[in-house]
C-alpha cells in the first residue's frame, strides 16, 4: 500500500497567500466595507464560504456574501498571471511520486485556479480536489476526505500545508500535518494547532519525505 501526501495548494506550493489578501481587501472596498489586510491574510486557507463571516461577521455573510465572494473572483482573476510556484514546488511532487507516493492536491480554491497551479508547477496527471468539490472548505474535513477517497489510499496518510486552518482540517480528518512557513504563518500557532514539524521551504521538507508522520 502507498503512503499518501495530501498537498495544500495556496501558500504550499504556489506563492498566492498576499495577491488573495489583497484580492479580498478589494471585494469588501467594493461594498464600503474596510477589513484590515494583516486580518484577511490570517484568514487566507480557509474558503470562502467561511472567510466573509470569518473577519466581517455573520450579518455581513448574511446580507452581503455571495457579492463578496463575487467581487473577490473579479479582483483575484487578473492577478493569476503573476501567480508563481514556490521555489521546490514540481521537486517535491516529483520526488514524491518517484517515492511512490499517492500525491493528492486537496486546495480551497477555484477549480480553474488549481487548474492553472497544477500547470505552473507541472504536476499534470497528480489528482485534485477544490472548493468545487465539497460542500464545506477548510477548515472542515472535506476537502481531504474527498481528496483520500481518489487516490488509492488504503496505506498511510499526512498532510502538508501552510495555515493554521490546515491543521485543524487535518485533526478533524485523523491525520498527522507538517506545514511550511511559506503561507506566512509563524511556527509556534502551526505546532500549537497540531504541526508535528515546520518547515522553512519545500526542499528541506522534500529532504525528509521518507521520514513524516503518517497515520
């Protein structure tokens, strides 16, 4: 049986944490609203459906969510050409398929944003699941659920992600997480939300696939 890596996407392996903050910031400027930047940004890696009630309050959610969500594609959209993988990105998915390794992207995002990613760090064929998928994002379970439910992952499985609220999709799916600073989250709120490790960068993280947590 093949151990799996469940791989976050945004903050993981493409460098995409401070275009979405700013992307949102945008959204609710277009419906008068100001939420700080520093507070979207913490809340980068969960999904939209959570992110608006997440820092503006459910009244806000309620009355004005799916506008939000809205203008937020439209912000976001014309800064996916300067999207970039993160350096060590297609090593790592490399490395872990030719250690056969399930690899499996389980991202919070659009189906054509993940699309674009899986492109961009040239991990066409490795299976993906997004936002599109599941009725609930991060930090609900879903997400990695549906992603361990297509690929063959009847062995052993961790989670690799950037954010806190990878780590608490992790716990409440079972698995072990070992996350990467490259989301812009500090190492001591990873580990207190359950990162067994944390990693500077993917290569190092890639230098120790043989030896993660897996359950």
């Amino acid at each position: 049986m093949s151990n799996t890596l469940v791989l976050d996407v945004d903050g993981t392996l493409v460098d995409t944490n401070y275009h979405h903050a700013v992307a949102w910031f945008r959204a609710f400027r277009r419906f008068d609203l100001t939420v700080p930047t520093w507070k979207l940004h913490r809340a980068i890696g969960m999904g939209g459906d959570k992110l608006v009630a997440a820092v503006a309050g459910q009244r806000v959610e309620d009355e004005l969510g799916d506008g939000i969500r809205k203008a937020w594609e439209a912000a976001f959209e014309p800064m996916l050409a300067e999207v970039r993988p993160l350096e060590g990105a297609h090593r790592l998915v490399s490395a872990a398929l030719e250690q056969d390794f399930a690899v499996v992207l389980a991202s919070s995002g659009k189906r054509h944003h993940v699309d674009h990613y899986v492109k961009l760090i040239d991990a066409q064929g490795v299976v993906s699941t997004s936002s599109d998928d599941v009725e609930e994002s991060k930090p609900a379970p879903d997400l990695i659920e549906v992603a361990l439910s297509r690929v063959d992952s009847g062995g052993r499985a961790v989670v690799i992600g950037d954010s806190v609220w990878d780590c608490d999709a992790a716990r409440r799916a079972g698995l072990p997480v070992v996350c990467l600073r490259t989301g812009g989250f500090g190492e001591a709120e990873l580990r207190e939300h359950g990162a067994s490790a944390v990693y500077e960068e993917l290569d190092q993280l890639r230098a120790d696939l043989t030896d993660l947590p897996m359950a």
